[in-house]
C-alpha cells in the first residue's frame, strides 16, 4: 500500500509540474530528470508518423550521444528498428536483448558501441494515430523482472504526460498540418477510397461531375497530395474516414 501511494503522489507531481513547462526544451528537460531518476542514462523521445509510407517520417528528440543519432538516421534504423516496429502490434513495453534484435544485428552491435547495452522502449498511439515511443538506455546493470513492471508503470505515466503537453503546446511533430475535411469531401473521399470515379460518385450524391472535381481538387490542396487516390489514402490512414463506406 505504501509503494503504491509513492506512486500516485509521484503520477501527481509530475502531472503538475509538466503542466507548468511552457516550451518543448523544458518539458525534455523534464523528462530527461526522470528518467536519470528512474536510473537510466538516456532517453529517446520518438515519432513515427502515418505518412508517407514508403518511408515514414520518424522525429527524435533526447540525450542519446549526438553522433549516435545523426548516424542512426543516416541509416534509416528507424525502419528496421525492432523497438520502435514492435509498436506497432503491441503498446507493452519491450526489453532490449539479442532476440529482439535477431533480424537488426548490426543495429544492435553499433549501439551498444555507443554505450546504449541495456534499455526498453514503450509505445502508445497519439490523437493523430502517430506512434509516440520513450525508450531508455543505460550503459550495465541488466533490468530485473521486478524492476520490469515498476519502470512500464513509469514509463507509461512519463510518455502520456509528455505528449499531452507538447500536444497543448503546439509543439512542431506531425507531417501534416491538421485537415479538415467539410461532410461532402468526406463522402467524396469515402467513394473514392471505394474505387468510385468522379461520374459514379456524382450519380451517387446527386451532384455534377464539374462539383465532385472542384472538391476533389480542394481535397488534394489540403493533403498536399498529388492525386486524388494518395489523398483518400492519407485520409484513410489518418481515420479521416472509415475502411468502407455503409449508407
């Protein structure tokens, strides 16, 4: 009991005191003194985004040695990074070992040259379906099975508080500007992604094929997309609108 209210006063302090930072360098500064508390040397603050996908956009932030980051995204390791791909099934923490990284050795063998031997990374979905992922490094000292569920706890308490600030502060991570799409792009979208051409979704909705272009038009201007079909697929992947359209 007494473990267990340590915990919902340190999920309270840190919920205040992350309410007060006014900048994105502070809210890191933050986290940083977390995770150095929670016994770990580094930190890396990672977004992955939707788009484009072929190559997904990847933002890090964190303490990982400089070199080591801009070498990691020279290579790409992102794409191949088990930590961060892993996220993508699942939202349970993992723990950094050999058999996570069986398909990544070299990977693995770079990073722990840098002094990144043992770590874990936790994953959660943001409001814009971006994957959000906080992995921490340490140089020794292997993660004992009990230290395991006391560090996803953390972990997970840290991660959310983080991105919900930098949410609210506007802070720069996404690969597209917020869309906004009115309910007729939306139903022009929804048959497009059905495979519909601009005549057989202008005798759906009972508009001109002149009406459903000039939206489709706007459509891709917003999305910044080169046609209509990467836009009903940026749509779609950003759950603008649904898999199948029902009427």
């Amino acid at each position: 009991m007494e473990k267990e209210n340590d915990l919902i006063r340190w999920w309270n302090r840190l919920r205040i005191e992350m309410l007060k930072q006014q900048g994105g360098a502070q809210v890191f500064a933050l986290l940083e003194r977390e995770v150095l508390q929670l016994g770990f040397e580094y930190y890396a603050y990672a977004v992955r985004h939707l788009t484009p996908f072929t190559r997904p956009k990847t933002e890090i932030h964190g303490s990982y040695p400089e070199r080591w980051l801009e070498h990691y995204q020279e290579q790409n390791y992102a794409a191949v990074d088990p930590s961060i791909l892993s996220g993508l099934r699942s939202t349970e923490m993992v723990l950094w070992n050999d058999a996570l990284f069986e398909n990544s050795r070299k990977l693995w063998l770079e990073a722990r040259d840098w002094g990144l031997c043992i770590g874990a990374t936790l994953p959660i979905r943001s409001h814009d379906h971006s994957l959000r992922v906080l992995s921490v490094a340490r140089r020794q000292d292997p993660i004992s099975r009990a230290e395991s569920d006391e560090i996803q706890l953390r972990l997970r308490c840290i991660l959310e508080q983080v991105t919900l600030r930098l949410t609210d502060l506007g802070h720069n991570e996404r690969a597209h500007p917020s869309v906004c799409l009115s309910l007729r792009e939306r139903e022009i979208l929804q048959w497009t992604a059905d495979g519909k051409s601009s005549g057989e979704i202008a005798l759906i909705l009972t508009i001109s094929i002149n009406t459903v272009n000039f939206h489709l038009k706007t459509i891709q201007k917003k999305f910044g997309a080169a046609n209509k079909t990467l836009a009903a697929a940026y749509a779609a992947a950003l759950r603008l609108i649904s898999a199948r359209l029902s009427r």
